[in-house]
C-alpha cells in the first residue's frame, strides 16, 4: 500500500445541514485517496446564495455550482498543495437527487474532484477531461463507490 501524504484539514460547515453525514474523518478518506503530494487544505460546505456569490465574484458565473476549487499551488510538482474547496450543499443535494445517486457518492466524487483540480488537473479540453475523469474513476473505485461518469 503507498505511503500517504501529509494532509492539513480544516473543515468548514457555515451550511451545517450535512455535518452529520460529511463527518470530518469520512472528508479526510476521500481527500487522502486523492493526494498526490502533502496539502494543505480547507473544505467548506455554504448554501446556494454563498455558493452563487463565489462563483460570480470569481469566475463570472452568477449562480451556484456544485464545487468551487480555489487553487494556490496550481504546478503539480509544487512541494505542497494549497487549495480551499467550497461545496454547495443545496447543489450537491439536488444533484444526487437528480441523477439517482447517494448524497455520499456525490459528496465523495465532487471532492476527490476538487482535490484533482487543487493539484493542477483540468477538464478544459477533451483529452485532459478523460485523464481526470479515468483518475476521478480509479479513485472511487478503490474508496469502494460507483464510476460516477458510467452512465453518461
């Protein structure tokens, strides 16, 4: 088995409606499967009108998405990764919801996707999307949850 890497967590829950379910240790898990390098990271869980205001005021999208990866240390062979995710529980919910999933699964996957995007992966251009999501997809697999890209 690899070593792992050191990880720094701080967990945020202004939106507290699934603290009980995305305890800290269960964050840690999926985020620990995900590293590559030692991180330093923070992971906060805000509701849509928090959610929406982030994504307007930093990427010009005035509405809330699923998750939102602020980067520090975007090279991939920084010695350590920095990075705040946000994740916006009413769209994580409604997402799951809709695409039949757990709100565990759909946790998970957002956040072994925002780690990816902390250490410089990207999805902009088909050839990197298909890395990250054959990665996003290994991941999952050994935490034990569903390819979340299989029925597409």
């Amino acid at each position: 088995m690899p070593a792992k890497n050191k990880l720094s967590l701080s967990v945020q829950y202004p939106d507290p409606r699934l603290q009980d379910t995305l305890t800290r240790p269960r964050l840690r898990r999926w985020v620990q499967a995900a590293l590559f390098a030692p991180t330093e990271l923070t992971i906060r869980f805000v509701d849509a009108q928090e959610g929406q205001a982030l994504n307007r005021d930093y990427r010009g999208k005035d509405y809330p998405t699923n998750v939102l990866t602020f980067a520090y240390t975007e090279d991939q062979d920084a010695e350590t990764t920095q990075a705040d995710i946000i994740l916006c529980t009413d769209v994580l919910q409604r997402e799951a919801a809709e695409q039949g999933k757990s709100v565990l699964a759909h946790a998970a996957h957002l956040i072994v996707h925002g780690v990816l995007h902390a250490q410089g992966y990207d999805h902009e251009v088909e050839e990197e999307a298909q890395e990250m999501e054959a990665i996003e997809a290994d991941i999952l697999a050994a935490l034990g949850l569903p390819n979340p890209y299989a029925e597409r």
